[in-house]
C-alpha cells in the first residue's frame, strides 16, 4: 500500500491553515500534475514530505490526499533543492495510472571489485542514472551490476544490464555504463638527462667562484 500524504490546495480559502505552515517553516510548495489532469498547485509539509519520501524511495507511488479533490497515486517527478541548506524548496508531483507504464530514472549501483583494479586499473562509470519503464508500483530501487569478473579493458554495457519481467531498459543495447581504464603513468625523465643536468654547477656559483680569483 502506498504511504500517504495529505495536501493543501495553495489557492484555498483557509488562509490561516497555510499561514500556520509557513509560520512554522513546515510549508512545502509543490504542483500536481499529469497527462489527464490540469496543473494545481498544492502545499504539504515538509517534514511529512521528507519522511515519506524516505519511505517509498525515489520512484515510489504516493498517495497524495488532495483535500477537497480525492486522492491520488503520484510519484516524484522532479524536487528543488537547496545545496547549501540541504532543504527541499518545491516538489512535482506526477499523477500516474497505476495500470500504464511511465518512464523514469534509476539508480545504476556496481557491485564487488574488479580484478582489473587489483592490477592498478581504476573503474570509470559513465552513467549513474538510467531510464527505465514499468508500471509506477513495479520500478526496481536500483539496478545492481557485478564487476568482480572485469579485466583492464573490459567494459558494461545496456545490454549487459540485468534485465526484469516487470520493466525494460530504454537505452540503446551498446550505451556505456562503466569501464576498467589502464592506470595513467606520469612521464619519467630521462636518466642519462637528469644526471647531466646533476653535474651542471649553478651558474651563480660559478660567478661566485671567478670573483673569489680576481680577488685573490
């Protein structure tokens, strides 16, 4: 069952209730919408907000308790955040038919170390986000991939992605997802170079040495 979430309508007429909220820093702006149904902006408190989120997960079905219009599933469309504060500024909400698959991106998680990386190889991931569609109850919270068996040179693919009876993968079959790349080497200078330059004397030392003479 999805957790639930009560919200106000911005353009209500019980000004006090939305007063309250903000008074308390506990107002959380948000907008619903959806293919089938007309934009509205709504209000929902923000520490609710946080601890249902946290709950269901970043595509988990919301029931969103719109009051005095019903309630409807919804999932997490897009969130505003503030980097510094680390607050959540405003919310979308997409209302979805729990019986049509949607789109939405999903968490690409690698798993175990790669045998190149014990050869001093070092793991490069491409993608850390995929787009995905499934039913609104039926996305995975992550897509785990294993990369113990990857060698220097070896890549992960969409392809080689694990796949679900319940979603599909939007993405082309040879788009990158994670790589093993050599270890980069620093240049190293040239012995017989570096021991030339090591005999050089100073050039200030040899203006030293020259006037010591003529004062001799």
């Amino acid at each position: 069952m999805a957790a639930t979430l009560k919200a106000l309508d911005r353009n209500t007429t019980k000004r006090s209730e939305l007063r309250t909220l903000r008074e308390k820093e506990e107002g959380l702006p948000a907008v619903i919408y959806g293919k089938d149904r007309k934009s509205a902006p709504v209000q929902v408190d923000a520490l609710e907000f946080i601890k249902v989120y946290r709950e269901v997960g970043k595509n988990g079905v919301i029931e969103l308790d719109f009051e005095g219009q019903g309630k409807y599933p919804v999932m997490v469309y897009d969130m505003q955040v503030d980097s510094i504060k680390n607050h959540v500024l405003h919310v979308d909400f997409y209302s979805v038919d729990l019986n049509k698959e949607v789109e939405a991106e999903v968490p690409v998680h690698l798993k175990g170390e790669a045998a190149g990386s014990k050869e001093g190889g070092v793991v490069q991931q491409m993608l850390h986000e995929i787009l995905v569609k499934a039913k609104p109850n039926d996305f995975p919270d992550s897509i785990d991939v294993d990369i113990s068996e990857l060698n220097i040179g070896d890549a992960v693919q969409a392809g080689d992605l694990p796949k679900g009876d319940k979603y599909e993968i939007v993405l082309d079959d040879e788009e990158p997802i994670a790589s093993i790349v050599p270890p980069t080497e620093e240049p190293v200078e040239d012995e017989e170079e570096a021991d030339e330059v090591a005999e050089e004397p100073p050039a200030d030392k040899e203006e030293t040495d020259d006037e010591t003479t003529k004062t001799e």
